[in-house]
C-alpha cells in the first residue's frame, strides 16, 4: 500500500520508493531526465506528457528537500553499472567483428 508524502504529488510505494502519484515514474526517473538533459520544468512536462505541471514541481521539490539521498543513489547506481560493463564478457559474435574490425 502507498504511502502519502507532504508532497502532494509524491508517494512511497511498498518499497519506500517515491512515486509520482497515478503513475509508474519513480521520482529519480524525472530528476534524472532533469539532470542529464538540463530540461525546465516545463520541458519534462513537454517530455512527459501524462505528468501535470503540480506532479513535475512536486518531484523535483522532493529531489531537492532529500537531495544527498538521490544524489546517493545515483551514485551507486552508476558504479554498479560501470562495474558491469567492466565485468561483462564480450559474446562470441561480437569478439568475431573486433576481430574482423581491427584486421
């Protein structure tokens, strides 16, 4: 069962994850599109039609009221990912193009 937040727009799913309300976009999801791309408010509304303008103001007030804690997770999230691609062993399909690449 969700559980509201004081922002009115944000809640915690049963895994404490915050979500946009009536939606599946986690709040992280939008902040990163704000981050990575530099996009307005008004642009990831523009970007993510089925969000209103009150739910795109609510997760980035959430973003910046619990900041250190997403920055956090991104963080990890992308140490995890740049140990994966670094673990990862290439298939033997793509070890036969480099091979034929770097003749």
């Amino acid at each position: 069962m969700a559980v509201m937040t004081p922002y009115f727009h944000v809640e915690l799913n049963d895994d404490g994850v915050p979500m946009l309300s009536g939606t599946t976009m986690k709040v992280i999801e939008l902040v990163l599109d704000h981050l990575a791309y530099g996009w307005s408010p008004e642009e990831l509304q523009y970007q993510h039609p089925y969000l209103t303008m009150g739910q795109v103001y609510s997760a980035l007030a959430y973003y910046w009221d619990n900041r250190q804690e997403f920055d956090a997770q991104i963080d990890q999230d992308l140490a995890w990912v740049q140990a994966q691609r670094q673990a990862r062993v290439a298939s033997p399909f793509v070890q036969r193009l480099r091979a034929i690449k770097y003749k």
